[in-house]
C-alpha cells in the first residue's frame, strides 16, 4: 500500500516537473514582445533586426516541433525532455547575458531548440504516466501553463521591464531550469521499449523548409508585401514542400510524422476545432494590448494588470473543466465553453471604445476567460485519446506543429482584418469632411477657434484644426478596425460550434488499445 501510494506521489510529482517546463516555455515566446522596445534600445538595433529576435525563435520552433515524435520513439521521452529542458535554460543563460543583438538571435535560436520540444514531449508524457481515467484532469493541470502563459506574460514582462533588469526575463528560467532538470532525471520514467527507426530526411527536410518558409511570410503579419519578390516565392516554396513532405510521410516505412493519424475523425476534428479556437484567443492577446495600450494609453503594466484577471480564471477552469471531461466527455463542456466565449466576445468588441471602463473589460475578459477554460482543452484531450498509443508522440507533435502554423495564420488574420477595417472606415469618415457637411464644419470651427484663443495665427490655427480632425478620424477608425477583428472571432467561435456538433458523444479513449 505504501510502494502504492509512493508510486501515485511520483506520478504527481512528474506532472509539476512538466507543467514546470511548459510554463516556461510558452511564458518565453510572449514576455519577450514587451521586452522587445528595450532591447532595441540596449544595442542600438532597428525595428527591422529586432524583429528577427522573435522571428527567429518562432521559425525554429516550426522547425523542431515536427522532430519531436521520432526522437521519442529514439531516446524515450524522458531523455529527449530532460535535453529539451536543459537546452532551453541553457540558452536562456546565454541570452541573459547576450552582448549585442546578433548575439542575442543566435542565442534565441539556441533556447528554441530546446523550447520547442518541451510542449510535445510533456504532452507525450502525460499520456504515459497517468491511468486514461485521470488524463483530462491531468492535461487540465498541464493546460495553466499551456495556456495562462502567453496571458501573465505582458503582466511579468512590464513588471520586470518597468521595475528591474530587461535580462531577468531570461536569466530567471536558469535555476527554475536547473531545478526542473533534476527533478525529471529522478522522477519521470521511460515506460515504452526503445526500437531504432531509420531517419527520414526528406520529410525532416520537407518540413523545416515548409515550416520556415511560410512561418516566414506569415509572421508580417497586414504587412505582408506581396511585390517583395522573397514572400512570394517562399511562400510558393512552403507550399511545395509541405506537398512533398505529405507525399514522402504517406509512403515512407518509417516517416517523420505519422500523418495516418488523420484517419481517427475525432483527432482530425478536435485539430480543426483548436486551430479555430486560436484565432478566437487571438481577440484577446493581440487585439485587446493594442486597444489598451495604443488607443487607450495604458502603460505595458497597467495593460498586463487589466489582463491579469483573466488568466487567473482560466488557470483556475482548467483542471475543472479536465476533471468534468473525465466525468462526461468533451462534446458537454466545449458546446457550453464556446456559447459563453461567442457571447462575450461579441461584447468585447461592443466594449472597444473610449467609454468603456477597466472593470467591465476586466469583467468581459473574465468571461471570455470562462469559455475557454471549459472549451480549449477538452477538445485537446478528446482529440488525443482517440489516437492509439504507440502514435501519442507523434499525434502531440502533429497537434503542436499545427497550433504553431495556427497562431502565426491566426495574427496574420486578424491584423488584416483590423488593418483592411481602419483603412475603410478612414476612408468613409474623410469622405463626409466637406464644405456641405454642417457637422463637419462646425468641428472645424470650434478646433480653429480653440486654437486662436492659445495664440494661434488664424491660418496656422486653421490647418492645426484639419490635422487634429483627421486624428480624431483616424483614432475612430482604429476603433472600428479593432471592432471589427474581434467581432470576427465570434464568426470563428460558431465555425467550430458547429463542427463541434459533428465529434462523438462519449469519452471514448483508444489509447490503451493496440
């Protein structure tokens, strides 16, 4: 009874040792965008070569993610996470002390390396140690990190940034690192026969140009400049390569990613449903710190604070929302998670103004964070247990590979949306700006007049009130812009509402069947 209980402790244990690692892993890919304009500062760089600080991380998660499964199947997953782990602190020490803004890409390559194999391989390990019966309460503990991350992030980093050293935000994975490696050479364990597999170079190859190519393109975000002859062509070259890699993985003994797993519906859907429910996070973690910080005027720390709130709830909901999977399956918990998170992001978006207080956004967040919580990983661990369990590390390698493609699709589509509404509703607002425009003309005559009255020269005071009402449009038009982007992730939420519809009713798990 005691080895029993001793063996269940472990099993807990190894399940912090993960979360741990996760955590860390997914807090470094958001902490860093505050941290970006110090940066810049610190060594002098450019906006366009500061870029390449996040870019670079993010292209050589793409590329690693992918890799994942085989080396599992290798090395065993306790090896490959205890290498992961210590690769991503050793290069977060590396960037701590990073000395000039190539350093620090070279070094940010470096912690990718690492930090990308860390979210699969957990994944993968979960599924090992736990009885199918505790899976979703366990991936709902693993999902705070997964998910509250990329939330507390902007809070830490504008907490570091305003009040302590820039490179604490590196330099604080170092001993937690060190720690988290300890513990997992002592508490996790290899429970799968290691059997060697020949290498599949052309799918690796396939994939980390595919990946890189159209990450790439993606990662500009509105700004992508189809006549630069390279956006193109790379994303022409992803395109190519993912179709190579597709063929290759289909006729390869021993392929890199098991795409066959895309025959279970239920991991196919569960893939689909994800991948929208990214973009509908994206509403919150890229639209609303604009709106905040660049409309509103808070600073990246009140901004982090007003988010805060809903990162806790959703920390919280989490392993809830993973033990009422375990009770009643996925479809009851995702179906009631994506009604609320529909709502409330419809009055998000009604909150986007210059009216609306820091409590109701709080409140509305919180909501939305309620959604969510219920919803995203439910339909995770549904879509994973449905996968038979010699594929678990290649369904998390899928399952993460298409999340990174997402997230970088998801920004790149709602920057558009935003960007492609303000440029309209510019457009539309200045078309009233007329001589036969009584409002318009009474606005400009009260901004001139306020102007004179400061001492202002009639016609300098004059073309102050045309350039101070074409702020004032274009702020509106921001609004409307952010609006709108936020409004169509309540269309995306009833997208994966009704494919939602489509997954089985019962928790069925095919993990233990071989």
């Amino acid at each position: 009874m005691e080895e029993s209980n001793h063996e269940y402790a472990n099993i807990w244990l190894a399940l912090v040792v993960v979360v741990i690692g996760t955590f860390m892993s997914v807090l470094d890919s958001s902490i860093v965008n505050i941290a970006l304009p110090k940066m810049m500062s610190v060594f002098g760089m450019p906006m366009d070569k500061a870029k390449w600080i996040i870019t670079a991380y993010t292209l050589t998660l793409g590329a690693i993610i992918p890799l994942t499964g085989y080396l599992q199947d290798i090395f065993g997953a306790k090896k490959v996470y205890i290498f992961a782990l210590g690769m991503f602190s050793l290069g977060s020490l590396l960037c701590g002390v990073a000395w000039s803004g190539t350093a620090m890409i070279a070094f940010r390559i470096f912690q990718a390396l690492g930090g990308g194999m860390i979210m699969p391989v957990g994944m993968s390990i979960i599924y090992q140690i736990f009885p199918k019966e505790k899976i979703g309460f366990a991936l709902g503990l693993w999902g705070i990190a997964a998910m509250a991350a990329p939330t507390i992030g902007p809070t830490l980093g504008g907490l570091i940034i305003e009040k302590m050293d820039w490179r604490l935000i590196f330099n604080i994975n170092v001993p937690i690192g060190i720690i988290g490696v300890i513990l997992a050479a002592i508490l996790l364990k290899d429970k799968r026969k290691i059997v060697f597999k020949s290498f599949d170079i052309i799918g690796f190859l396939s994939s980390t140009i595919g990946m890189v190519s159209i990450l790439y393109v993606l990662g500009e975000g509105s700004s992508i400049d189809w006549g630069k002859v390279e956006n193109p062509i790379l994303m022409t070259l992803g395109v190519l390569s993912f179709v190579l890699f597709i063929v290759n993985e289909l006729t390869h003994p021993n392929p890199l990613l098991e795409l066959r797993i895309f025959k279970s519906f239920d991991f196919s859907m569960s893939l689909v449903i994800n991948s929208i429910l990214t973009l509908a996070i994206m509403g919150g973690s890229y639209i609303l710190p604009l709106f905040l910080q660049n409309v509103r005027g808070y600073t990246p720390m009140e901004t982090g604070l007003i988010m805060l709130p809903s990162a806790l709830v959703m920390g919280f909901l989490m392993p809830v929302s993973g033990s009422l999977f375990d009770k009643f399956g996925a479809k009851p918990l995702v179906i009631s998670g994506l009604v609320i998170l529909g709502i409330s992001s419809y009055e998000l978006a009604s909150a986007v103004n210059m009216y609306s207080s820091k409590s109701s956004i709080i409140l509305i967040t919180c909501i939305r964070s309620i959604g969510l919580g219920l919803a995203a990983m439910p339909i995770t661990t549904a879509g994973m247990n449905a996968v038979k369990r010699e594929f678990v590390a290649g369904a998390s390698a899928l399952n993460n590979t298409i999340r990174q493609v997402a997230g970088s699709l998801s920004v790149t589509i709602m920057s558009t949306l935003m960007q492609g509404k303000t440029d309209y509703s510019f457009a539309r607002l200045t078309e009233q700006i007329n001589v036969y425009n009584k409002a318009s003309n009474d606005m400009l005559s009260r901004l001139t007049s306020l102007f004179m009255h400061s001492g202002i020269a009639p016609d300098t005071a004059k073309a102050s009130a045309f350039s101070k009402l074409a702020q004032m449009i274009q702020g509106q038009a921001t609004l409307d812009g952010m609006a709108y982007a936020i409004t169509g992730t309540v269309v995306a939420v009833a997208a994966a509402l009704i494919f939602t519809f489509f997954m089985r009713s019962k928790n069925n798990y095919e993990g233990g069947k071989n």
